[in-house]
C-alpha cells in the first residue's frame, strides 16, 4: 500500500534527501546571507581545521547584520592553541588566506580566544549563537570603553 503523505517537520534544520537517505546539514538559524548569497558557518570552520596556532575545531563562524552595507558581516572566533606560540598578527592573515583559498569569502572581523573558552554543547557542538551573543558583548564593552 501506498505511504501517506506526512507534513514536514519545521525543526529549523537543513539538509537534503539522496537515494532515500536524510543528510542533516545545518541549521537555518546559522546561515550566513553574504550579499544575497547562504553560506554555511561549517564551511568556514571546516577550512581551518587544521591551521596551526588553532584549536582544532573550535571556531565559530557566523554573521552580523550591517545597515550600512545592506549584508552581514562575517566574523569568526576561534580558539588558540595553547600549546602553540603565535604573533596574533600573523595568524589572523593565515586564517584569512586559509578562509579565502577554500571558500572565496573574507572575513571581515577575527577574534582569538583562550583555549577553552568558546562555549560547546554537551555533546560537543560549538554554541554559535551563544558565540555570537558574547561577541556582540565584548564589542559593545569595547565600545564603551573607548566612549
């Protein structure tokens, strides 16, 4: 007998169907709008994966909307290696090579972290939202600082 048709879920993740399998592939909340086009925040993470001076996979990359510009602007924190002795300087232009090379996207604002200090679910999953607010945070704390 036929299957009966079943109403989408509206769980805010994305993802597709190939050869009847489900492939989750984000989070619409997470999407970066870069002048009218998606990009996922994964993207960006994943092309730094292994970029020494970084935790690995403690980045977060995600946007903020700008007015002015009519897009988001894409920020990204990541987390430093604590084991590793970086110019600040330097690997902020190796990031945003990095980022370019694989994804052709510039990012328009890098933060560096201690190590241990973006927050994770408790199965492991960067809190980009939560990354987000704290960023908003810090440059608004910055901002007052300098008023």
């Amino acid at each position: 007998s036929p299957r009966p048709e079943r109403e989408p879920l509206a769980t805010g993740d994305l993802g597709f169907l190939l050869n009847h399998h489900l492939y989750v592939t984000g989070r619409a909340k997470d999407l970066i709008i870069l002048r009218g086009e998606n990009h996922h925040p994964a993207e960006i993470e994943w092309a730094l994966k292994d970029l020494k001076g970084l935790r690995k996979g403690r980045s977060a990359a995600f946007g903020i909307s700008d007015p002015r510009r009519g897009t988001e602007t894409l920020c990204l924190v990541a987390e430093l290696d604590r084991r590793a002795s970086v110019n600040r300087e330097s690997l902020a232009e190796r990031v945003q090579r990095r980022v370019q090379e694989e994804t052709g996207l510039w990012i328009d604002q890098i933060q560096f972290v201690p190590s241990g200090t973006i927050p994770v679910t408790t199965s492991g999953k960067i809190q980009r939202s939560l990354v987000r607010r704290q960023y908003l945070n810090s440059q608004q704390t910055s901002q007052d600082d300098h008023s």
